[in-house]
C-alpha cells in the first residue's frame, strides 16, 4: 500500500473477508468465533498523506497519549504486576529491557542506532520485545515481538512482528506510533552520520491479525458501512490540513495536561 490509512483498511477488508473463523481466549460464551489471517503489509510510504485513518479507535487524544506511552515512557511508572499493575509497556520492553543477571537494562533503540551508525549495511539491528521466563505464564503477554531495522538506499527500512494485533481496535494506532519510532530513529541516524537517512518502507506483520466477534455488530455499522458509504478522502484525515493540525497541537495539549495532573496525584501517594 502506499500510505498508513490505505494498507491497514485494506488489511482490515482482508481480514473480514478472508479471514478464518476461530475462537479466542478472550471470548464470552455467546460471541461469535473471531476472523482471523496472518499478515504481512507493506506501507511504502508511511508519511505519505493522508496518515490517518477516520475509524481509528478513541480518537487524537487517545492516539496522543499511546505514542506518549510507546516513546517517551509516560506510564512506565504503572508497571508493578505484584500490585495488580501493568505488567510491561512497550517503551519499558523496547528502551529498558532487563535480564536475569545482568545489572543494567538495555536501551534497545541505542543498540540499534550505533549499531547502523557503525555498519549501514547491518542486519543485526533488532529490538525484541518477549521475555519468555515472564510471558509465557502471565495473564496478558506482550503482542508486539520484534522491530528489526535495516538502511537501503539511505532509507530507513523497519519492519515490525506481532504474535496477535486486534486489526479494528488496534492495529491502526500501533502502525501509526511504530512508524513515529522509525522516524525517531531516521532522525538520529542522520544526525550521528550527518547524513540525511529518510524513512523507508514499513513492514508490519502480524502472526494472528483478527477482528473479534465481541464487536461484529460494532465494526459492521461504522467500518464496513464506511466503505460503502463514503469515499476515501472522506475516511481519512490529513496531518498537514490546518484544522486537523490545530485538533493535533489541542489533543497535545490536553494529554499533556492529564500527564501532570497524573504525576501530582502519584506523587502524593
């Protein structure tokens, strides 16, 4: 595909019509058997607009505060299992990684950077996210696996693997931060090199891409009649139109604001 919006409706469409029929460990008893298909997508331009998608779960401000939590950590603080807390972010897997014995975390993105920096041509440059002493028994185990990396033709080329990724209520926004963290990556790239890298392609492959039967009756009264009712402009928004832009800065701006507002209350406490 060529852009965000279009692969993941695409792989959506894909995943409705084409997708196995298959029960969940989420499921309640009388939900419908959930479709299911393994997916591999490409986005050749991830910040090629439109960028976004109407349908997308939750809205700016939610989308907002997920890449706050995937890039800079705001929720880290929320990992405490034995308090019945998170178990893991993905900033913390991805920036912070621990093991058994060895004192330090690991900041992943830093390794993959000097690692591209000191070889371009590299295919060592990976961040991986499962901790199998801890996921394999825990209730809610990590769905992102791995983000690999590599430079071609000085673009910056990621590809991303998913053990599960709910396609309608999920997958858009998971997309949308990746390829924010791809970008991040192109930018300090360039800067050590002092050399512009662009970025590339976005790979995103996901073992188990599934719409749950949960929200058949949800996902058929918006996202399917959607697409038969509006055109694709219509289903998208461009980050570069100003009064989308200015719905961006405000959206921001109201996550900035509950951040701090959740700092004084765990501050009190």
């Amino acid at each position: 595909a060529e852009n965000l919006p279009q692969g993941w409706e695409e792989a959506v469409k894909c995943c409705w019509e084409f997708g196995a029929k298959i029960k969940t460990q989420y499921d309640r008893p009388d939900d419908s058997a959930s479709r299911d298909v393994a997916l591999n997508l490409t986005i050749l331009n991830p910040f090629a607009e439109p960028r976004i998608h109407r349908d997308m779960p939750g809205g700016f401000e939610a989308l907002e505060m997920y890449r706050r939590e995937v890039l800079d950590g705001v929720h880290d603080s929320w990992i405490d299992p034995e308090a019945g807390k998170w178990q893991y972010t993905y900033h913390e897997r991805i920036y912070n990684y621990t093991v058994p014995g060895i004192p330090d975390p690991i900041n992943q993105i830093e390794a993959v950077i000097n690692q591209l920096c000191s070889a371009t041509h590299s295919r060592r440059a990976q961040a991986v996210i499962w901790k199998p002493w801890e996921d394999a028994s825990i209730d809610d185990p990590a769905c992102l696996q791995s983000l690999w990396f590599r430079i071609l033709d000085d673009k910056l080329v990621m590809r991303c693997r998913m053990r599960i990724n709910d396609a309608w209520k999920a997958a858009f926004m998971n997309m949308y931060v990746f390829t924010d963290l791809q970008r991040n990556v192109a930018e300090e790239i360039s800067r050590r090199l002092d050399r512009k890298i662009e970025v590339g392609q976005y790979d995103h492959v996901a073992d188990s891409f599934h719409i749950y039967g949960s929200y058949f009756k949800d996902f058929t009264g918006r996202f399917l009649q959607n697409l038969e009712t509006r055109t694709f402009e219509q289903r998208t928004f461009r980050t570069n139109d100003s009064q989308i832009a200015n719905i961006m800065e405000d959206a921001s701006e109201t996550v900035k604001a509950k951040l701090a507002h959740e700092r004084e209350e765990y501050l009190k406490k």
